[in-house]
C-alpha cells in the first residue's frame, strides 16, 4: 500500500486534474453560459421525447413523425451556414440570446396551441423548422463567444465540460425529465417546460458582463490581431495574400488559428 502519496498522472495529482477539468466554471460569465446551455439542452431533450408524443396524440403515423422530425433537420442543415456568417458579424451574445428567444417563442406557441387542442401536424413541423434554425444560429455563436470569457490554456476544460454536458442533459436527463412530464401531464405541457429552458438560457446569457471588443492574440511578429470567429474560425483555409500581403510567406495577416493548412 502506497502511504504518504498521492497518486500521479502526467506529473499531476489526481486532485489537481480534477480542478483544471472544472476550472473554467471559476469565471462568472462562463459559469453563466455553462449554466444556460445546460438547461437549454435538457429543454432540448424534453421537446424531441414531447415531439413524438405529440404527433401520437394528434393521430400521426410514422410518416407523420418523420416528416416532423426531418423538419427540425431541414431547419439546423439550411440555416447552419448563415448562423456562422451571424456568429462572425455580430455581437455573439445577442445571436444566443435571439436564438433562444426565437425558440422559447415557438414552443410557447405549440404549447398553447396543444393545450387548447387547436394544434396540427402541420402547424408541429413548422415549429421543428424553426427550432432547428435556431438551433444553427446558435452553435456557432457559442464556439465563437467562448473564446472571449476564458483564458487559452482553459479552452481544452471547457471543450470537455460541454462534451460530458451534452450526452448527459440532452440525450439522458432531458428525455428522462421529458417522459416523466409526459406521463404525468401532457406532451403540450413538456413543450411548455422546454420553451421555460429557452428563456432561461437567454436571460443567463444576458446577465453576462461581456467586453465589446473582439479578443486578440499576437502574432510571430508581435503584432495584435483579432481572434477568428464564426465563419473565419472554422475555415479550412485562410486565403493567401501573395506580395500584397507584406508577410514572410505570403500568409494573410489574420492567419492566426493552428487549422490554417496554407502557412
């Protein structure tokens, strides 16, 4: 038995890999934004269990419920590539916020058309359209806003933090939850509950204290340039500026992410 020593990994304590796991949640905008996407995907999980229970309840078939669900996918495929373009030209805050608005707004309105027994399948795969939509606009926003509240060194935490968040609130306790509502209540009532995550994960994201200009990091010359964000970040490339570049190399002088493959 091993006494007077803590176990090791890679050079550190099991305790101190622990608090670097976690570390990104000591900074309170980040917190804040943890915190609100954390209810949004359970919200998320309960409405996708409370959308097959619907379409049940007004009578739908299989087709009727892949038509909804093919909806929703429609929404998030379309509108992906104009969310980037948002995440990169406007403030990120402001596009989470009017992604979650816009989705808690819809299932508002399928709820109170569920629970006044006026709601139709049609009426069902146009709410999964835009619920999906927002869905897009939002991704992109959060990637892109991260950045901007954490340290470099802390990015890696807080990838794995909403890597472990979403199978566990999405896929596991949100369905979980959605199901109890179910049986208990009525789908248009776990509708109800997923539209109240939306709004609270706005109203997270709007108690942040964000600073309005974009992040910046220096490059090999020590010259600052701003981090890419949306659209610009996750491009493959970065585009070559040749002799009017006026870098070694020919690189663009916001070349600054290790994914650019033309440095």
């Amino acid at each position: 038995m091993v006494t007077g020593k803590r176990r090791r990994w890679g050079g550190e304590t099991v305790s101190e890999v622990r608090w670097k796991a976690v570390r990104p949640l000591r900074h309170r905008d980040y917190r804040l934004l943890w915190t609100g996407l954390a209810v949004a995907l359970l919200g998320s999980g309960l409405w996708l269990v409370a959308l097959a229970w619907q379409v049940i309840e007004l009578g739908g078939g299989p087709v009727q419920l892949s038509v909804v669900t093919t909806a929703y996918s429609v929404g998030l495929v379309v509108c992906v590539l104009f969310g980037g373009v948002a995440a990169d030209r406007l403030p990120q805050r402001s596009v989470i916020v009017a992604a979650d608005t816009v989705r808690g707004v819809v299932l508002l309105v399928v709820a109170g058309l569920a629970l006044s027994g006026l709601l139709e399948i049609w009426q069902l795969a146009v709410g999964a359209v835009l619920i999906g939509a927002g869905e897009a606009f939002l991704i992109p926003a959060y990637t892109a806003l991260v950045p901007r509240l954490l340290p470099p060194d802390e990015l890696l935490a807080a990838n794995g933090l909403e890597g472990t968040l979403r199978p566990l609130a999405q896929q596991a306790t949100g369905p979980a939850l959605g199901g109890l509502a179910i049986a208990a209540l009525s789908p248009g009532v776990a509708i109800l509950v997923a539209a109240l995550t939306y709004f609270f994960s706005a109203a997270c994201v709007l108690a942040m204290n964000v600073r309005s200009e974009p992040a910046v990091v220096q490059d090999t010359e020590g010259a600052e340039t701003d981090v890419p964000t949306g659209a610009r970040r996750w491009s493959p490339t970065c585009g070559r500026g040749g002799a009017t570049s006026g870098r070694p190399g020919g690189c663009s002088p916001r070349c600054s992410s290790a994914r650019c493959s033309c440095c």
